[in-house]
C-alpha cells in the first residue's frame, strides 16, 4: 500500500486524473450525442441496451488509447530522471515497483468506468427510460470494462517500461483503439486474439442488423464467463511475462 | 581496518571484451577510496556491481563482510549512492523528490533538512527540479544519497557538471563526511586533481583491469625523479657516460637519467668536468602525479 501511496505521489503535477477525465467527458458526451440523435430518430432506442453498447462501442476506440496515455505517464517518469536506477539502491524490490505502477495504473483506471456507469444511469434517468436502471446489467458492463482495462494496461506497462521512447508505446494505444473499434467487423478467431477487442467483446449488450434495423441482443452471462476467465489469465500471463523482463534487464 | 567492499576476481563482459577483469578492490572502513580512470575504463561498470545493479560474468562481491548476491537488500539500507548522471523526478519539486526517498529510507524529517542544509539547496526546496542547474541537481542526487547517513557512500563521479567553487564545496563535504558521520566513501573520476585532493586511497583502472591499489601516500612515493644534464657537448658527454657504466638518454638539448643517487650525480659531474667537457646545467624533474597516472594507463588515453 506504501509502493502505491508513493506512485500516487509521485504523480503529482502531471494533471494525469484531470487528463483521464477530460477524455472520459469527450467519450461520454460523443456517446449522449448519438444516442440522443439516434432515440430522436427512432424512439423504440430509448432502452438502457441501445446506451450500454454505444458506450462499449465508443470504449473500445477511446479507453485502449488512454490506458496507453495513463500508463506511459506513470512509466515515463522513471525513464526520463533515471529513477529506476535510483530506486533499485535504494533497497526497493523491482517487482515491488512494478507491480505498484500496475496497481496505480489500474487504480486511476478504474475511475473512468465508474463514472462512465454512473453517467449511463444519470442519462437514462434524465430521459425517462421507461425501464428501472439495470443494476445487473451495469454491473457485468463494468467488470467487462474493467478486465479489458486490466489486461490492456499490463501489456501497455510492459512496452512502456521497456521502450523508453513513449511515442511507441502511445502509437501502440492508438492501434489498439483502431482495432478496439473495429474489432466487431473481424472474423471472431483473429478478434479474440486482440485484447482490445473485448471491450466490445464482453460488453453485455451486443448490436445486431436484421433488415436494415438494428436489435440490442443481451448476452447470456453464463456464455460471457468463460471468455471472461480466458481473458484474466491472459492479463496475469501479459502481467508476469513483463514483470519477469523488466526487473531481470540490468540497469 | 575492517574491509567494506572487497571484490575477488570482479569481471564483466560485453559480447567478447571485457568492461571489467578480474578487479580485486579493496576499500577499508573510514576511508575516502578514489576510483581513478580515463573514460570508460570500468570505473561505473565495477560500481554498479558493488550496488547489484549489473550482474557480474565472474567474480564476488563482499560489501560490510557480507556476500551482495544473498544480502544485496540489507546491504544496501546501509550504503547511499549516486551513480552517473544525478536521478530525479524533473515535475517535482526538490523537497517532495526527498520526500520520495525519505519515505523509501524510512528516516525522519530532520535528516530532510540536514542534508538539504549540507548540500546548500535549503533555499531551493520549493522549484521544480527541472528548472534547477546542472549543478544543483547533482547537489540534490548528492542529498538524496547522504539522506539516511549511510555507513558507505558511492559517488560516481559527483563534481560533474559543476563550478569551480561548487566542486570545491562538494569537495570539502566530502572529506568531513568520514569524521562528521563515520562514513567510509568511495568516489570515482576520470579527474587526477579531484582524487589527490580527497581521497586516502586510490584504485586506478584501465580498460578493464586495475593498474594500481593502495594508499594516495604509495601512489606519491612512485614519483622518482628525473636528473637532467646539459653540457657543451651532449654527443660526447652520452658517449662517456655510457662507457662508464650509465644509461643516458637524449631529451631535446638534455641527458636524462633516472634514478640517480646524489653520489652518483657527483660522480658523474666529476666525470665530465676532467674529461674537459663543460657542464652548463644539472636539474632535477620531480614526476607529478599526472605523469604517473598517466604511465600506469598510458598517455594516448584522454582523461
């Protein structure tokens, strides 16, 4: 908890959470606006299903890049002062280290999908769904979110503290949230291969065109859980796999 | 003394050449210990695996009697270290990057602001340490190292970047920190001045391999001098003096010889005058310690 205490610290002056919240509000407000635009066109879309699969649409183009974004400032710091060296005689264990930059990454993270969550209700609320707020339904919306974030950031961490220059390391977020976006119009054996595509891949509502309409399908729970499960062991492997590299390279 | 660092056949290589090879050093308690060398000669590979930073081809390393490799953690809560360029985080502020390793260190507030008071940079806790000078922010790296009074320090290279003035404060900081603070110091340059100033003893490394151990007084006992002769006439003078059994040799308008005794100097003046060749000088060159250093790493080396 110390580790982390100090990265938290150690971001002051970076504006990182105003970042993170400024891009949160530029994806949430594109959202509103086409979801207002589309419920003005067809009414029949103003259901929770129609917002919850814009705003998974819409995360896999902007979280990919702001995960790249969140991460490369935490790991940048290091690069730039040449702290690493520092702190590795300063008695801290490299894993320590990692694993409290991953642990804040997620932390800061993990704000966006809250607030994304408490902002679909808000909408919702504020339009007059006719549905009471699917608290479920939100629920699984959030842990979809948050397991993609978490695998998302242990790969960014782990190019972000090998690659010093951070331009390779944004550039790979934003090919993450081109492929994020379109990860829904690749064959389903090359998708699952990406781990930006399960923003929208574990995303409770799914979207369907059937006569040139569009259906909000909601997905079964139980089918979600394996892919779920196969995408955290993902993250733990991407996660071991960088921390190994990263504290066994010399200084 | 006690033994701080000992190094047993230290030796690092890269690809096929080695950085460092076989160095055996040795720093005892309470000294400052100058680890001398050209440019990349081996001095920050060997410090580096002194603090576990590098992992050695072969060799051990014993820092306070202990082997790194089982107790790198312990030993290293008790020694401090600047290693090349200073390390900071430029968005911070000077006070909050000490903060960073205060909290790291686990000392109290008071260490804080006695070494940012030792290091003169009381007065700018509050900028930003990207906005600090080179030298300042060598001070602080300076600061963050001495923060816990460590039993040892390793400064690699601590005046870079500095004034005059400012290298002569880090200078006679230096040099107290063994008798305010019983620390023993290890400090290495590429500069001669710099360790004759303040070291008690010297390691002196070339490409790799230690060239030289021992006390500063040792390393000053290695200036022989020189006896420098002129006459009228060099040519016969080298002639004679060569049959009678000494090893002249031309410099310019001079014979030299080394190692002479004053008897042997007398002998030979005396030589030359009854062979009627007129001796016009005879001076003694004393070696500095830059010619010394300099034979021992070889002079097409820059320093």
């Amino acid at each position: 908890m110390g580790m982390i205490s100090l990265e938290l610290y150690k971001l002051r002056r970076k504006h990182l959470f105003l970042t993170v919240i400024l891009f949160l509000f530029v994806e949430i407000g594109w959202a509103f606006i086409a979801t207002s635009m589309s419920i003005a066109r067809n009414p029949d879309n103003a259901g929770w299903e129609a917002l919850i699969a814009m705003l998974s649409s819409m995360n896999g183009l902007f979280l990919p890049v702001l995960v790249a974004v969140c991460v490369s400032r935490i790991c940048d710091m290091e690069h730039k002062g040449n702290t690493w060296k520092m702190l590795l005689t300063l008695s801290v264990r490299p894993g320590a280290l990692y694993s409290a930059k991953y642990a804040s990454a997620c932390f800061i993270m993990f704000v966006p999908c809250v607030l994304q969550v408490l902002a679909i209700a808000t909408y919702g609320i504020i339009n007059g769904f006719g549905q009471p707020v699917p608290i479920f339904l939100l629920f699984r919306f959030l842990a979809g979110i948050v397991i993609t974030n978490m695998t998302v950031t242990a790969f960014q961490q782990w190019v972000s503290m090998t690659v010093k220059n951070q331009a390779f390391a944004l550039a790979l977020g934003m090919i993450g949230g081109f492929t994020g976006m379109a990860a829904d119009l690749f064959p389903e054996g090359i998708r699952r291969i990406f781990v930006w595509s399960y923003y929208t891949g574990l995303s409770p509502v799914t979207q369907s065109y059937t006569s040139e309409n569009i259906q909000f399908i909601i997905r079964d729970a139980g089918s979600l859980l394996p892919v779920m499960l196969v995408l955290i062991a993902a993250g733990i492997g991407i996660y071991l796999a960088g921390c190994v590299h990263v504290t066994r390279q010399e200084v | 003394m006690n033994e701080i660092i000992s190094t047993y056949n230290l030796s690092k290589r890269y690809g096929s050449t080695y950085r460092v090879n076989n160095v055996n050093l040795s720093v005892c308690e309470g000294e400052i210990y100058g680890f001398l060398g050209p440019n990349g000669a081996g001095k920050t590979t060997t410090l580096k695996m002194i603090l576990g930073l590098t992992r050695p081809t072969g060799g051990k390393v014993t820092v306070f009697g202990k082997d790194l490799n089982e107790n790198r953690y312990l030993v290293l809560s008790q020694t401090g270290s600047l290693i090349e360029s200073p390390s900071y985080y430029g968005h911070l502020t000077g006070l909050e990057n000490m903060r960073i390793v205060q909290k790291l260190r686990d000392v109290p507030d008071k260490n804080v602001e006695e070494a940012m008071k030792i290091v003169r940079l009381e007065n700018h806790k509050d900028k930003k340490v990207s906005q600090y000078s080179l030298g300042m922010k060598q001070r602080l790296g300076i600061a963050m190292a001495i923060l816990s009074f460590p039993k040892l320090l390793i400064l690699d290279e601590p005046t870079n970047g500095l004034d005059p003035a400012g290298i002569g404060e880090i200078r006679e900081l230096i040099k107290s920190l063994p008798r305010r603070y019983e620390m023993t110091v290890v400090i290495s340059s590429h500069l001669l001045s710099e360790i004759e100033q303040t070291a008690t003893s010297v390691g002196i490394i070339n490409d790799g391999i230690m060239m030289f151990q021992g006390s500063m007084e040792s390393l000053k006992n290695k200036k022989h001098p020189t006896i420098m002769i002129k006459t009228r006439n060099n040519k016969l003078a080298h002639e004679m003096l060569f049959n009678s059994g000494y090893l002249p040799t031309q410099r310019e308008d001079f014979l030299a010889f080394e190692n002479l005794t004053d008897e042997k100097v007398a002998q030979l003046n005396r030589i030359l005058v009854e062979n009627g060749i007129d001796v016009i000088r005879i001076e003694e060159h004393k070696k500095n310690l830059e010619s010394i250093f300099l034979d021992l790493t070889g002079k097409e080396r820059s320093l």
